[in-house]
C-alpha cells in the first residue's frame, strides 16, 4: 500500500486513509448543504415566508438558498489564499467547524410566526456561513486526494472526496425522508429541525478523522522552499486566467445542472405537477447511488485514457438528455421521475469523478487552491445560485410549461462540453511543489 509522510510530520498513513479522510469531511459538509436545499424546497417558504403567496415563497425560500452559492466564492478566495500560504489541513479543519456550527444554528432558528422578520434574517445569515465555510472546503479536500495520490492514480483517489457530495445527498434526504413521514404538524414544528441538529454528531466524526491525517506533500515542498506567492488570487488572474475562466465552464453543469435536478424538480413535481412529497426523495435518494456508480465506474478509467475523453463523453449525454429528462418528469409517473434522475445523475457523475484531478493539473502547487477554488465556486455563482430560483420563474412566465427550464439545462451542458473540449488534459504531468515557473497558457487544449 502506498505511504504518505515525511519526517517532523508525525507517523506516515496510506494514501488511502488520506482518500477516506477527504471522503468523510466533504460528505458531512456536504450533508449540511443539501440539507438546506432540501428544506429550502419543501418546508421553509411556509415557515419563514408564510405571508407569500405559494410560488412566491418558493421564490424566496430559493433566494436564501442562492445566498450561499453568492458567499462561495468569497470563502474560496479567502481559504484558497490561506491554503496557498498557510497549508490545506488546517483550512479543512476551519471550514468543517464553521458548516456544523451554521447548519446546528439553523436547527435552532424560531419560525417567521414566533420572530418575525428576524427569523429569514437569520436564516440568510447562516446560509451565507454554510456557503463561505463550502467555498474552502472542496478545493482543500481535492488538494488533499491529489497531492497525496501516486501519480498513475491520481483521478481515482480525486474521486473519492467528489464521492462526499452523492454520500451527503443520500444521508440528508434519507435523514428528513425519516422525519418527514411524521405528522403535518408534528414535522413543521420541531421534525425538520431534527436533521439539522443531528449536524453536530457528524462534524465530531469528520474531525476525528480528518485531523488524523498529515499535509499533503506537495505544499511541504513548497514551504520548505519558500515559493508561497504572496498573493495567489493575483497569480492566478495574472498567469492562468484561461485555466480559470475554463474551470469555471468545466464544473459548471455540475453544480447548476445538478441543483435544477435535485432541488428544482423537488419543487416542480410537488407544486405543479401534484406529485407525493415521498416520490421525490426517494427519487433524490436513488440518484445519489446513480452519482456514485457514475464515479466510481469511470474514476480508473481517466487514469489510463486521460481526463478528457472521459468527461467529454460525459457532457456530451447530459446535454442531449436534457430535453427527455424534463419529459420524463412531466408524466408525474414515479418511476419515469426516478429514472430520469438516475439517469442524469449517473451520467454527470462521470464529469464530476474527473472534475478534481482535471481543473487542479491546470495550475501549479503554489496557487492551486486558490485557482482551483476560485473556477468552482465560480460556476456555483453562475450556476447554482440561480438555477433553482431562474427555472421556477421560466416555469411560472410559461404557464407551467417546463421546456424554457429544458433550455436551460441544455446551454449550461452546452457550456462544459465546449470547455472540456478546450481545456488541457494533464493527467500524465506530475503533481510537484510547483515552486519552478510553469509556461503561461496551460489551461489551453493540447
């Protein structure tokens, strides 16, 4: 079994327990964020904003999930620098503390009918924490996976902390589909705060680990040769703005893709089409294991074909399925909703598996996290923050109609296809210190 370590930093673990380590904190993060985009499309337009009219508070129960796409990319730039500069472990450890303390904190809130306007206040406050504390911890967990990897492995162990995000959509909604088969009213007054509280024992489990585990070696050599730029943002934007603005493509239909298909159709299939609040989370739960099998499937692939092949076969189907995706739903048939969703989500799992090793070749040890940070959590904005909120006022401005949100989907695939096509495939140079200059204009296609 591959070791990892070195002398001064304590016993040397497998890269394996590295991988499990990245794997256990996203995935408790990751339940955290869900969770909310859960919550958000089922029960918190009647509790924070029952003075809408049904739609509306959709609208704005979206709104407060789209604050935490906004303060992703703030907490990319703020820990990207820091992990530049300081190391990842400790950024990892930061950001799982700050997403438990915000989800438990959610779990406490009063209801819009016992605070007022205080309670959405508070509620955007603490989703602006969940998406500040969500921006550093990707970039961490995937430097940890890669960096430590053997370099004829290098994408199947970066796939195992993009399995935390499916493992965390599995547990938050088998969590809140437990609860929500409670009562109406037992459920809206203290059933739903339930999965949140629960945040607390997670986080626990995720720092035990993850505190086990030693800094990657990559940035060791950076800091024992004194290379740390002193601002890796500028670096970025000044050496790799090609490699950013093409990260940013890659991982776009990822995030805003997956959030139309997770947490839009959650709302669409209950509210128009009239479709059991049960029938969508079990269809969330059954795509989860689809994104898992999506990743686990071809992670090994892209180790000996290379990154692109991969991930361009992948956005290939998701952008030809995005279409009969939405016509399988709109026949409000349980199963033909489920296999729409696996089908999707298996079939963006393929890009996702690869996503980690693909837009982290692009740049060098230095200023990886933060260029790695900043192109995700950039197409969380452009993506995430408003395909929720952007598809259900497509639907109301066309009488419930869902061929705009099919549009939709289909520009965004669109989109990553032709980035994953113009972007370098890297996966057979090493993952070094990164403390020699690297030529500018990697990220173009080669």
């Amino acid at each position: 079994m591959e070791r990892v370590g070195g002398e001064g930093e304590g016993q040397p673990v497998s890269i394996r327990q590295v991988a499990f380590a990245s794997f256990i904190g996203t995935a408790v993060e990751w339940y955290d964020y869900f969770l909310y985009a859960t919550a958000a499309a089922l029960v918190f337009n009647g509790l924070f904003f029952p003075n809408f009219a049904p739609l509306t508070g959709t609208l704005a129960s979206f709104a407060t999930f789209g604050v935490g796409f906004v303060a992703r990319p703030i907490g990319g730039v703020v820990f990207g620098h820091f992990g530049d500069r300081i190391g990842r472990k400790s950024m990892l450890v930061i950001t799982l503390l700050l997403m438990g303390g915000a989800t438990f904190l959610i779990g406490c809130l009063p209801t819009f009918e016992t605070a007022g306007i205080l309670a959405p206040i508070l509620l955007v406050a603490l989703r602006f924490v969940q998406g500040f504390a969500v921006g550093g911890e990707w970039g961490g967990a995937i430097l940890m996976a890669v960096e430590h990897a053997p370099e004829g492995e290098r994408n199947f162990y970066a796939s195992w902390p993009q399995l935390g995000s499916p493992a965390g959509l599995i547990l938050s909604t088998a969590v809140f589909t437990a609860f929500s088969s409670l009562p109406e009213d037992q459920f809206l007054s203290w059933g739903w705060r339930v999965p949140f509280l629960l945040s607390i024992v997670l986080i626990g489990v995720g720092l035990f680990i993850r505190l086990r585990v030693l800094e990657s070696p990559a940035f060791r050599r950076v800091r024992e040769l004194g290379a740390q730029v002193r601002v890796p943002l500028v670096e970025v934007l000044r050496r790799y703005p090609l490699a950013a603005l093409l990260s940013v493509g890659v991982v776009l239909v990822n995030i805003g893709g997956f959030y139309l298909v997770v947490t839009f159709t959650l709302a669409y299939a209950t509210e128009e089409l009239g479709v059991g609040r049960n029938i969508t989370l079990i269809g969330l739960l059954l795509a989860g294991v689809a994104e898992i099998l999506g990743i686990l499937l071809l992670a090994r692939t892209a180790d000996r074909i290379g990154r692109r092949p991969v991930a361009l076969g992948s956005a290939a189907v998701v952008t030809l399925f995005a279409f009969p995706f939405f016509w399988l739903v709109d026949t409000a048939s349980a199963p033909l909703i489920w296999l729409a969703m696996c089908t999707w989500t298996f079939s963006a799992g393929a890009l996702y598996g690869v996503t980690g090793a693909f837009i982290s070749e692009l740049f060098d040890a230095r200023v990886r996290y933060s260029g790695i940070s900043l192109g995700y959590q950039m197409a969380g904005v452009l993506g995430g923050a408003v395909a929720p909120l952007l598809a259900t006022y497509l639907v109301q401005q066309a009488g419930g109609d869902s061929w705009p949100v099919a549009t939709y989907l289909f520009a965004m695939s669109l989109v990553s296809l032709l980035a994953v096509f113009f972007a370098a495939d890297r996966f057979r140079v090493a993952i070094d210190g990164g403390a020699r200059e690297m030529p500018t204009g990697m990220g173009e296609r080669s």
